[in-house]
C-alpha cells in the first residue's frame, strides 16, 4: 500500500486530520490489548484506494516543545519512506519560519507534496484570502480545510488520490500472493543487529543465497534457500543504510517496518538482550499483530548475558507478560555477531509461513466447534444465550475463520479468546488468527 504521512510543526491540527482520513476504517480496527492506542499510522480508503496514512507528528513525544530541527527532521524522514506528503500549516496563523523551512526542504525532495492550510472553519472567500500566502512556499496549489468540521476533506483527499502512484496489482488485497516464496522482514529498533543478522545468515553453508530473477529487484532484499525453498529476506535496516539522518530515528523502524510489512509473511522483530522490552519494541510487534502477519520474537546479542539457562527462562517469562498481545510468538535467543541461533530463526520463520497459510480441516473443525460449545458454558448476550451453529475457515494469511451464531454483534471478548486459543491449540499454529462472526443466512 502507499504510505501517505502527514508533516507540520506542532498544533496545526496534524492528528485531527489524521483522523478525518481514516474516519472509515477507524470503526474497523479492533485495539490489541496492552499496547498505548496512541495510533501514528492506520490505512484509509477512499475511492477505490487503500493506503496507509502516518501521523509523524505522534511520533514525537511531548509535541508541544518540538523544535524546528524536529519538525525538519520529521520531514526529512518522510520524503524518504513516504509516496505523497501532506505538509499542514495554520491558516489562520499564517506563515512560520519553521513552516518556510519545512517547506523548502519538501520542495527539493520532488516528492509529491499537498500544502494543507488547516483551521479554516469560515465561508469560501475569506477562506481563499487566508490561504494565499501559502502560494509563497512555491509547492502549488493550497488546499484550504477545516479538519475539525471536514471542510475541504473530499477535495483534499480526492487530488490525493490523483497523486498516488499508480496501483499494483494485488496491492488491495488482504492474502499476499504467494509465489512460492517466502517473505522474511528483519524490524527491530536501530542497533540491535538486523543487519549483523542478515549478514550471519548470508554466510551460513546450508542457507546458499541464490540469484532469484524477479525476486531481488529490491537491493534491500536477499535471497536465500532453505530446505530446499525460496526465502526473501528484507531488512528494514538496509533502507536506511544508504539514506541520511534516518539511523538516529527511532520512529523510522516503525515506518520502516509499516513499509514493508504489507508485503511480508513472517516479521522478524530484533531485540536487544541487554536492555529490557521497550515501547518501541512493543509497537513493532502490535504492528505486526495489527497487519496479521506471522511473528517471530528474537532477542539478540545474547552473548554478553551469558550461557545460563535460568536467566533465559527469566527473559522469556518477563518478555511473554510485556507482550502479552502477541503471546503466540515464538521467541528465540541469537547472537548475529557469533552466528549462535540464527539458522533457527529461518527454520521458525519458515514453519511459521507454513502456519499462516494453513487450512483446517472442514470435519475437525466441526468436531472444535461441538467441543467448545460443550465445554464451555455460552456467554449471555443482549440477554440470550450466545448460540453458535457453524464455523468455516473463509482465508488463510493469516488464518480466518467464519462463526455463524444468534447475535454476532455482541460476542465478549473473553469468549472471542476463548474460542481463538481452542483453534490455536487444535492446529497447533504459532500464528495471528482472524474471528469473523456472522448471522445466519436467511435470518
Ligand atoms: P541494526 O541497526 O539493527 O542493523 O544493527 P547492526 O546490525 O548495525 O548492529 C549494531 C551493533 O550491534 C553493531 O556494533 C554490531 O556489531 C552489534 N551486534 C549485533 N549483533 C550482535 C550480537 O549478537 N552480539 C553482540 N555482542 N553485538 C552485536
């Protein structure tokens, strides 16, 4: 999918707008538990388009205090990763020195950029006036808007549309295409090895990189075999390597990350053994939960903890409750720099794959679907017993599965858990799952 972000100095109504973009999908999104529901990124549709929009102004803790270098870092960061480019100032305010300078460094990147002037809420003419001055950036045309009340919200996002790159084909769809191969993505916060990993792997005997045509156009991208199958590595890290100020920026793994995952199976999310779990890690892996691809946690440079087993265990223990949202992962310790364990994380990632695109069993499924109905009392919903009748398995990619019932609006959560961790333990799969809950036809 396109990435779209939206850049600007602070207050100029930066998430307001955000939102108004993906006021449609919003609804749709169910919230990972555990994680800060501050959103910075979330896909839109509009037309017959789906992107994804980044707020890099909520990547920027305390915005209120946010210098120019900040703002013109944030800019930076988004000419370098993003498709189209909403640069969003105050109308009303007018013109800013931090604006001017944002505003030259857009019009050099020649990325495609929309000057927003936000705030103003009044009629047509003075509207038109207000925005003039922002003619003076020299980035075209200046799309008036009122975030707040979704004035100007069609126009804008219909010269949007015109700007993004053409479509490709698939790029909608929710299953990757599957051509055999199998798409790994290195993520993980700056310096804890995705490239040290890369490398070891690259130099593993067994794992014979070979020139794949078609499938390494992406100079970020390698190719690998094993056990005889088409591994895609891409590390997110690579990106950033031949690119500017990007390796100090921590919220550019998240875009980093965001930018390829779509395209993934499995995400590879690094972490360094020497520090605890942080936010960022947590947000890579709700991304990965979000977007529904496979996960395998890997804490690395495990060499400078040490060879005992206890304080691995202890690692584990800590790091299952800190991502409680992505319990199913499995979690493997490495180190890149001495090659320990890494072939591991191939053999996981590829099992994994497999998991993802798993299909159940129609006949084993409906033996589930008695068993959980036995032996687990129905919730009460709307004040009726919740009544399940079938279960199909309707995608793969990851795994989803359909359940008919009495009222599918009202299903507890408790129970949606319930019934996704009976699925997991019957098929055995490390992967994310999908419920979809549904009425009976002709009811
Ligand atoms: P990236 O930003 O995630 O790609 O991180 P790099 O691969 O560039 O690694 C950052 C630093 O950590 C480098 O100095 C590496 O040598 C070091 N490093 C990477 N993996 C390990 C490891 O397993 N053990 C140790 N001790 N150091 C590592």
């Amino acid at each position: 999918k396109p990435l779209v972000a939206i850049v600007g100095r602070p207050n100029v109504g930066k998430s307001t707008l955000f939102n108004r973009l993906i006021r449609r999908r919003a609804a749709l999104v169910e919230d990972v538990p555990g994680v800060t529901r501050d959103r910075h990124y979330a896909d839109a549709s509009w037309g017959d388009r789906t992107f994804t929009v980044i707020d890099t102004g909520g990547f920027v803790p305390g915005d209120q205090d946010v210098l120019l270098k900040e703002v013109r870092e944030q800019a930076q960061l988004a000419v370098e990763e993003c498709d189209v480019i909403l640069f969003v100032t105050d109308g009303r305010a007018g013109l800013t020195a931090a604006d001017e300078a944002v505003g030259a460094l857009l019009r050099k990147s020649g990325k495609p950029v929309l000057v927003v002037a936000n705030k103003l809420d009044s009629p047509i003419g003075t509207v038109q006036a207000l925005s003039a001055e922002f003619f003076r950036l020299g980035l075209g045309e200046v799309f008036p808007l009122s975030a707040e009340h979704g004035l100007g919200i069609e126009n804008l996002a219909g010269t949007l549309l015109d700007k993004l790159p053409a479509k490709k084909e698939g790029e909608d769809s929710e299953e990757r295409p599957d051509d055999g191969s199998i798409r790994i993505a290195i993520i993980g916060r700056p310096n804890v090895g995705k490239s040290t990993l890369v490398n070891a792997l690259l130099k593993e005997k067994r794992l014979v990189a070979s020139e794949v045509p078609g499938t390494t156009r992406d100079p970020i991208d390698s190719t690998l075999t094993y056990k005889d199958k088409k591994v895609v590595l891409t590390d997110t890290a690579g990106i950033r390597r031949k690119r500017s100020i990007a390796h100090r920026v921590e919220k550019y793994s998240v875009m980093a990350a965001l930018r390829v995952m779509d395209r993934s199976d499995v995400a590879v999310l690094l972490m360094d053994a020497t520090e605890p779990a942080v936010d960022q890690d947590a947000k890579l892996a709700a991304l990965a939960e979000e977007k529904g691809r496979a996960l395998v946690i890997v804490v690395n440079k495990w060499d400078l903890i040490g060879t005992d087993q206890r304080r691995q265990e202890a690692y584990r223990e800590a790091l299952k409750y800190s991502l409680k949202f992505v319990g199913y992962a499995p979690i493997v310790f490495t180190s890149a720099l001495t090659g320990s364990k890494v072939e591991k994380v191939v053999d996981i990632a590829v099992e994994l794959a497999e998991q993802f695109r798993y299909r159940a069993p129609t006949p084993q499924l409906n033996r589930l679907l008695d068993h959980m109905v036995d032996n687990n009392p129905a919730p009460i919903v709307h004040s009726k017993p919740l009544r399940l009748y079938y279960i199909a398995q309707v995608g793969t990619a990851p795994p989803t599965f359909a359940l008919t019932c009495n009222v599918p609006q009202g299903v507890p959560e408790m129970y949606k858990r319930y019934i996704t961790n009976q699925i997991r333990k019957t098929f055995d799969l490390r992967v994310p799952l999908r419920l979809l809950f549904k009425e009976r036809p002709g009811k």
